[in-house]
C-alpha cells in the first residue's frame, strides 16, 4: 500500500523516475481498488458512475508514474503517446513498463533502485 499511496503523493512529479516495483505495485493496488469497487456496485445495483469517478481520480498519478517509468529507462515521458495506438502501441508500452531501468543516473535523475528519487 506505501508503493500506492507515494504514487499519489507525487501525482504531479512527471520530472524523475520510478522503479518497476513501484509501477506495478500501484497498478495492482489500483485494480484491486477497482474491482472492490465494481463489485460494491453490482452488489448495491447502482451504475458505474462510482468506479468511473476513482477513474477521474486516479488519472494524473497514472500518467505521472507512468512517465517516471519511462523516464527510468531513459526515454522521454513523450513516448507514452503510443499507447494511443491500439494494440501495437499498447504492446510497446507494457515492454519498456518491463525493462529494467538505467542502472546509471540519466538526465531525469540517479537510479531510484539506490537511493536516488524522491521522498
């Protein structure tokens, strides 16, 4: 949960970098948040209106720790707009999401993995 909440913390920081562990540790909490609350509507009957609301919420530290994990890598968070480019597009984004990062500090910054970045 703390790999979730410091991604919200920095909701605007699309400057450094982010780790694997923390990119997918708040993409898993955040699907699980999703899916609770998807089943709390079904189970209420309401419409989706609750879940599209976390959606609006979630969005800014989404594209922001997603760049940082591009920016760990060592591309330009300007890459993210290939993922506007069904399937192919998406494809792309989840490999560079599953590199390893530069193990040297790049122009965003020295290697979150040791003791570089924020917090």
């Amino acid at each position: 949960m703390s790999w979730y909440l410091k991604v919200i913390k920095n909701y605007v920081n699309f400057g450094d970098r982010a780790r694997r562990k923390e990119y997918w540790m708040f993409y898993l909490v955040n699907f699980l948040i999703s899916m609770g609350i998807f089943v709390i509507q079904m189970a209420a009957g309401i419409d989706g209106w609750l879940n599209g609301l976390y959606s609006l919420f979630i969005f800014l530290p989404s594209l922001a720790v997603t760049i940082r994990r591009l920016h760990d890598t060592g591309r330009s968070g300007w890459w993210i707009l290939i993922s506007l480019i069904p399937v192919v597009g998406w494809i792309v984004i989840l490999v560079f999401m599953c590199l390893e990062g530069e193990s040297q500090s790049n122009k965003w910054g020295q290697n979150p993995k040791f003791g570089g970045g924020y917090l």
